[in-house]
C-alpha cells in the first residue's frame, strides 16, 4: 500500500448488487433504529465531511467482487478499471426495513467526489474486509474532482431479489478537462439466486 490509503466505508451487499450504487453507509452513529411487529427499520445520514468515503465505485474485474458480466467501461472512457470515484463531502441517507419475509433498503448520495486509484496487489484490488469496497489511495491529488448523485435500491424475499442503481457523476480532471460518467444498473436473482434479469449501461 502507498501513502495516505483511504478504505471505503459503506459496500455491505455483493458487488453485483452494488455496481453503481454502492452507497450502503455505515451503520454506526449514523442514525436510529426502530423495532415494530418483529420488524426492524433504520434510517442513518451523514452531512458535509462525514460523507467522506461513504460511497465508493469503481468497475475492476479483478478481485473478489467484480461487477456483473457485461458491465464495464466504454473503451474511451476517461476513468480507467484501476480508479475509483468516492464521496467527499455531501449528504448520504439509508433507510432499510428488515422482516421476516425479508429486507428492503434505498441508500442515496449527492455532492462532492474525486477520483483516485485504486490500491491494487499485483493487478489486483485490495478490499476493505468490512465493508467490501475497493481501497482508494488518496496520498497524492485526486485525478478528478466534481459531483456525484447516487442512488441505490434492494428488495430481497424468499422468492426472489432485485437490485437497482444509478449515478451521475460529472467534473474536471486535473488538466482542467470536463469528464462525467452517467450509469444504471438493474439485476434480479430468484430464489436459487440464478440471475432472471440483468440490464445496465455505462457511458463516460
């Protein structure tokens, strides 16, 4: 690892469920949690600094969670597979219900992001053990700066589970060049977690 390594706090699902949201925040001092009927809800935000890290993407092939087959970079695309955007400082919000049929939760982000690359072992990704997201090394300057919406979105039940995102990200590189990355992602497992439904795009 070089420098001054910032590890992402907020990918808690696999990485197919989470490509271009990812922005599942950290539960601790975030927020409250509520009890009703044996279900349990919770709505945690983080404001301005506190959002630092919280949501992190990237689309690296290599390593433990790489994103779903067929989604990945246009060729001329200014971010590379070995770089990833994270938060900086904005608002973050979560809201999640779990019960016994299941659990249901949206995750949004907006405001400020940079880009960095990626921490990486011999072409591969290091991953933060607790949360799932690629590190990012942030001892040098960004290569990217500017602002980011995200939104994410899971539905799990017994039968079957959907995840949904999409991001917004648009800014300047460190040469003063305008850069953005627009995406969307949805992806539907049944209940033998075999995909029924993939359908995402990335342009930059």
């Amino acid at each position: 690892m070089v420098g001054n390594v910032r590890k992402g706090l907020g990918r808690t699902l696999p990485r197919a469920a989470a490509l271009v949201g990812a922005t599942v925040l950290g539960l601790g001092g975030l927020g409250g949690v509520a009890w009703a009927g044996g279900a349990q809800t919770g709505t945690f935000h983080a404001h301005g600094a506190d959002a630092f890290g919280l949501d992190e993407l990237d689309l690296n092939p290599n390593g433990a969670n790489p994103p779903p087959p067929g989604i990945v970079l246009p060729a001329n695309c200014w971010l590379t597979q070995d770089e990833g955007i994270i938060s900086t400082n904005g608002n973050a919000i979560m809201h999640y219900t779990v019960n016994k049929t299941g659990d249901w939760f949206t995750t949004t982000y907006a405001g400020d992001a940079a880009v960095f690359p990626l921490v990486e072992n011999d072409g591969v990704p290091v991953s933060d053990p607790n949360t799932g997201n690629n590190e990012v090394d942030t001892s040098a300057a960004p290569l990217a700066t500017g602002h980011m919406t995200q939104w994410f979105g899971a539905e799990d039940n017994k039968q079957n589970s959907v995840q949904h995102a999409t991001v917004h990200f648009q800014g300047t590189d460190a040469n003063g060049n305008p850069v953005n990355l627009q995406g969307h992602f949805q992806f539907a497992t049944n209940a033998n977690g075999d995909p029924t439904a993939m359908v995402g795009s990335i342009s930059c």
